[in-house]
C-alpha cells in the first residue's frame, strides 16, 4: 500500500498539472519516442523561447489531472509521452509543428486548444496561421493600399480642377 508522504506527492503533481492545463491557452501531447537527448533539449530550448514548457510526466497522473478537469484523453496516454503547455495559443502550437517536420520521431498527438480538445486536424490548421508580427503586415499592406488608392483619387481630382 502506498505510503501517505507517496500519495500526497503524487497529490501534489496532479495538481500541478491540473493548474497547468487551466493556466494554458494551447497544451499538447507529444510522443516523443525515438528522439535523442540532444533533440529533446533542443526542442525544450526552442519552446522556452515562447514562454512554453514540455514536461513528461506518468500517464496515470495526467489521466487523474484530466479526469479532474472532466477532459478524456484515455486513447492518447499510451506509452511515453510529452505534454507542451503554452500559455499563447499559436506560438507552441507553431514551434512544435516545426520540430514535427524536422524530426519524424517526434508525434503530435492532441491538443487542448482554450479548453476543448483538438485533434491534430485542428492543430495543423493553427500551424499554418501566420504569425502575428506576420498578420500585423498584412493589415498594414492592407490599410497603406487603401490611402494609396486615395491619394491617387484625390491626386487625379486635383489635376482635373487644374485643368478647368
């Protein structure tokens, strides 16, 4: 039987994992079988750059976490497993796409997507958005087409008032 000091650790790490999850807006799981050390640090290094963690933890206390947070995940928690937690929608979705295709060992799962489970259809499409240093130009190339536009109306305006 497990020792009290044991249940109340594992106590303790469900509960860190439950904040997690509720502290996150993208959380996904990773398979990460077959990657070395030196890919796995890289890939740590890579997500910290976006204020994002990868934890590995035992699949029976993620099961609890999620059953806490009525989430069913039971298909996915089968052998050994990442979890990203990020606390910006795109950016872990992104770097952990990126690293996908860089390194074939390295399998989206699913992903907890602002609370509702998303399967790795939904994470792909959120991969491809652009970013937002990407999305604030082209609303810039937008809105500058738009003035350019104008100054030409008023431009040729102008010049036919000249004309008179």
């Amino acid at each position: 039987m497990a020792s009290t000091e044991k249940l109340k650790e594992k106590n303790e790490i469900v509960k860190k994992i439950t904040d997690a999850i509720k502290d996150s807006q993208a959380v996904i799981l990773v398979s990460y079988q077959g990657l070395t050390v030196s890919e796995l640090s890289q890939l740590r290094i890579e997500l910290r750059e976006s204020d994002s963690k990868l934890k590995v933890f035992k699949n029976t206390l993620v099961k609890r976490a999620l059953d806490d947070l009525n989430i069913n995940l039971d298909d996915f928690l089968e052998g050994p497993n990442a979890i990203v937690f990020g606390p910006n929608l795109l950016e872990p979705i992104k770097v952990i796409s990126k690293f996908a295709k860089e390194h074939e060992n390295l399998e989206i799962r699913v992903g907890i997507i602002s609370g509702e489970v998303a399967d790795i259809d939904v994470i792909k499409e959120y991969a491809s958005i652009p970013s937002m240093e990407g999305l604030l130009t082209m609303f810039a190339r937008g809105l500058m087409e738009h003035v350019s536009n104008l100054a030409i109306g008023l431009n040729l305006y102008a010049e036919k008032l000249e004309e008179k």
